[in-house]
C-alpha cells in the first residue's frame, strides 16, 4: 500500500464519517423538534386542565354559596314557623279557655243543660 491509497482510504474514511454525522445531526434535529412538541402540548394539556379546574373550582364556589343562602332562608323560615305555631298555639288555648269559662257560666245559670250533654257524653 502506497501513501496514496492510504489517503484515499483516510479521505474515503472521513467522507463516509460526514455523512453518518449528518445523519445523527438530522436525527437529532428531529427528536429535538419532537421533543420541543411535546413539551409544548404538555404545557398546553396543563394550561388548559388549571384553566378548567379554576373554572371548576369558581362553579363550586357559586354553588356553595347558593347552599349557604338556602340554608340561611330556611333557617330563618323555620324559625318564623315555630313562631307562628307558638302564636297559633296560644291563641287556641286562650280561645278554647274562654269558651269553657263560658261554658261553664252557661252550665251554671242552666243546670239542667250541663245534666243532658252529660248523659249524652
């Protein structure tokens, strides 16, 4: 072998070597596109799933503070019924005492009544 075929070996060597890094170049030019790609849908799944959880969370907010009023309107409606049976309660009685006070005026001014609505009972 003579210094030229060794050169020409060297020079075919070296050509066959730029080739197959332009080849990893390329190759790593794509996965770093593919990457940069992926990395920005990632970005926008999770920008996107914040953005609908905030959502999410603001509806949630809005619905607890509906409970929360609800709530409160039948708290306050209870409240305004135990006073209305109270009154209703005793009225009832006041009326039903009165009655039998007269009843009983009745009863004594007319014996006899009071002996008839007892045989009756």
């Amino acid at each position: 072998m003579t210094n030229e075929d060794l050169a020409k070996q060297i020079q075919t060597l070296t050509e066959t070597m730029d080739v197959k890094f332009e080849q990893i170049n390329t190759q790593l030019s794509a996965i770093r596109k593919d990457h940069k790609n992926l990395t920005d849908t990632v970005k926008d799944m999770e920008l996107r799933f914040e953005k609908r959880f905030e959502t999410l969370e603001a509806g949630q907010l809005t619905i607890r503070a509906d409970i929360t009023g609800l709530r409160h309107d039948i708290f306050i409606e209870e409240g305004s019924r135990e006073e209305v049976d109270d009154t209703i309660s005793k009225e009832q009685k006041q009326n039903y005492e009165s009655l039998d006070k007269r009843l009983r005026l009745v009863e004594a001014k007319f014996p006899d009544l009071a002996q008839k609505t007892a045989t009756i009972a």
